[in-house]
C-alpha cells in the first residue's frame, strides 16, 4: 500500500531548504529554516519542531474521467532530480464552502474558476501532490496542503500558475494561505 | 462550534443496549452489550472497551442543491424522545470504489442506484448522521460508520430501507458492512 499520511515538519533539519515564507490571507505560520517530510501516521515529528502540518492523501473529490485521462497521461511523479524547487502551500477555505453543495463547489472550482484545466497547462513541469486535512479532527489548521515541485527554470510558470488560481471566483472562499518556497540541498 | 468527531464504544456501559450484532459482508466486530457515544477528538474512551469507532462529519460528497432542499425540508434531529431504537452501520467500500472519479461514484450512488431518492422516502421517521473515518488515518477498519434513530413503530421501515439500499449497485462496492442494533435505556 502506498503511504497516505504525511507530516510536514518545519525546523531546523530535513533536505528541504526554505528560502521564503509568504502569508497571503490570515494567520501567519512560524519562521523556520528547513522542513522535513515523513510519511505515515505512526510517526511522532521532532517535538522541537517550529510547526507540524498533517494531511492524508485521498480520493480526487471533483476530478472527472475524462479530466483524469488527460491528468495521468500528462503528470509525472514527485521526486524528478531535477525539480529542486518546491512549494508547501497550506489552504483552508471558509465555511461559506463548506456548506455549499457538491454541484455548486465543482461548479465555482472548475466551470467557473478552472482550476483543472488551469493546472493542465502547467504539466508536466510541475509535479503535484493535495494532502486533506479538514477531516483529520475537528480543529486542524488547514483544510489542504498541496506539494509542488519544479525545477529552476520552471519557476516563472509555477509563480503565473499560483496567480492564475489566485484570481479566480474560487479564491474568494480562502480565508487563509501561506506560501513557503524551498530548495532540495 | 458543533461537534464533528465522535467516538462509538463498544462495551458495558452507555445508554444504548446492544440488541443484535450481525455481520453481512467481510470480518465481524466483536460482541458488546453496550454502546457509549462520546464527541470530541480530544476523548480518550475506556481502554476496557471491546472496540472504539472513530469518526467524523464532514461536508455532503454527493448531494446537489435540489436534493438538499428535500432532505432539510423532511428530516428530523437525533435525540428524539420517541427515537428509542437505533442502529449503528460501520461500512468499508473496496479499492475500485475509491479509484473511480467523482462522477462515476455519484452515477453509481444515485443516477444507478437511487441512495439519496431511497433515503428520502423514509424521513422523518428514520433520523440519521454520517461519520466519516477512512480519512482519519490510513488504516482505519471502516470508510463511513451511519447512526440511524427512529421508533419502535418503524422498524419494518428501518428494515425495508436497509434493504432496498443492499440490493443496489452501489453495494457491489462494500467489502464490510456490521449492523448493530441498539435500543435507549
């Protein structure tokens, strides 16, 4: 079985370099120096960590087929050497969403906003991985901690990516997002 | 803030006494005599328990608008004086559930297999809430755990709407699935 559940660990160790911590809507997250990612829900993070965020990854909640067909025939896989770039960015949305129904959330998300198809142009280059965390207990501090990775060259399209989401009618439901950005060392 | 998580203790003490304990698909739960229902993910259950189920409320999967509608304008709330019957069913879909696209989970859940039309017919006698678990951690033992309240005079109701949901295509999915049924003291 593949791991679902990851933490990520924001310290003083781990591969990941953090070279900016932005605060976009709300609450800031703490300073840290690096971050470390450890998989799997027995794990207990380093207690002098600066912040532990969980998320587990699960089933796509709006994706379509034929949206997955073009998804897994464009995507490649976290990990490529040359994707020494990366970006933790933490979500939560209001509450206004979350008491929206299913067909109004998929329409605000991609009729409206695009989210999928806007990400469909950014592959291959950038890799990806949405972690849940709004069902982990009842007061997590993010609802979603999506993992991006990139190399050097691609951070321009990462940066027009995140901006192009950034401005859509979705976006109007986040009432918190931070944006840290790494280096693999 | 209303509670989300709840924990059901299977063992020898809460309100509810265990009337019968039957497995329908997959590995059985072990027998209890009764059940405590606790909420709050900060709980830490009797460790003489027989069995703790975790799970939490979330936002609706399936649910559009105009059934929403229906289903707020019909139900009714748990904890009503004449509800003292109850039911707890903790289900697990398989693999090939999990791996479809929201699209093809909703046309098998409702289009195909009626779930929400077939739930409608029986409120408000039969009262219900929805736990879900399978994204608590990764190897929790069920996917949904439902608490279902109605009165002793809708039993055969309760057992007509258990099994019309059986008999559908969506139940071709479940590997596990435990019926426990519970009376108030």
């Amino acid at each position: 079985m593949n791991a679902r559940f990851f933490a990520f660990v924001g310290g003083n160790s781990g591969i990941w370099k953090v070279v900016s911590n932005e605060t976009l809507i709300g609450e800031p997250l703490g300073e840290v120096s690096r971050l470390d990612i450890v998989s799997g829900s027995k794990v207990h993070p380093d207690p002098h960590a600066g912040w532990v965020l969980r998320g587990i990854t699960s089933n796509e909640r709006y994706v379509v087929r034929e949206e997955k067909s073009k998804l897994l025939a464009k995507q490649q896989g976290l990990g490529r050497p040359e994707a020494t770039c990366a970006a933790l960015i933490p979500i939560r949305k209001n509450s206004a969403w979350w008491a929206l129904t299913q067909d109004e959330r998929r329409h605000i998300l991609e009729e409206n906003s695009k989210h999928i198809k806007i990400g469909l142009r950014y592959l291959p280059a950038v890799a990806r991985r949405l972690h849940h965390c709004r069902d982990l207990s009842e007061d997590e501090p993010f609802d979603f901690l999506t993992w991006f990775e990139f190399a050097p060259a691609h951070q321009a399209d990462f940066n027009e990516l995140v901006s192009e989401l950034r401005a859509t009618e979705e976006w109007n439901y986040v009432e918190r997002e931070i944006d840290i950005r790494l280096v693999r060392e």
